[in-house]
C-alpha cells in the first residue's frame, strides 16, 4: 500500500468535496405549487429561502389556508431538490468509501 498516494487521493477528494459544496451553496433551487398561479419558493444549497413569490391571485383574505399549504409544499420541493443534488454530485466523489455521515 503506497501510503504517499493515498494521501494524495484524500487530499483530491478532500478539494473536490469543497468544490461541489461551494458550488451547491451558491445555487438556488426552485420550488413550485400550483402552477403560475401558485406560489414559488427559491432556496439555496444551504436551504435558506433566497425568494417566495405569491401569485396576485391567492391575495384573497380566504384563500390563507390554501395559500400557507401551497407555500409549505414548494418549500419541501426546493429543499428536496437541494437534497438530491446534493447527494447526487457528492455520492460520485464518495463512492466505494465507507465514511460515516457521507
């Protein structure tokens, strides 16, 4: 076992593991319901909600339960799609390796 190499290795993974995680954290995920007269939440690679745009549709006073439920739904999308990305890009780099937490 050539231990030099394997150092190597590890400090390749190590620099593209932060790579994709800066590049994860910088992009922004959509996440929709109801169509374009829904409502749109934008989160980045961090989950933290970047945007929420409410169509000028659901504005009537008695559509606010429709309309938190909608909200919370395109959330869940966007950061469900942050997960899958996520584990995508992440699981090519850690393949074969038995990491904890990865």
């Amino acid at each position: 076992m050539d231990i030099q190499k394997l150092l190597e290795q590890a400090k390749k993974m190590q620099q593209d593991l932060g790579t994709i995680e800066e590049e994860l954290s910088m992009t922004v995920y959509k996440g929709e319901s109801g169509g374009k007269d829904g409502v749109i939440v934008k989160v980045n690679g961090k989950n933290e909600a970047q945007e929420v745009i409410i169509s000028e549709q659901l504005m009537n006073p008695d559509d606010r339960e429709m309309l938190q439920d909608m909200i919370l739904i395109a959330f869940n999308e966007a950061v469900s799609r942050v997960a899958e990305d996520r584990e995508s890009r992440l699981g090519g780099i850690t393949q074969g390796l038995n990491l904890p937490g990865m």
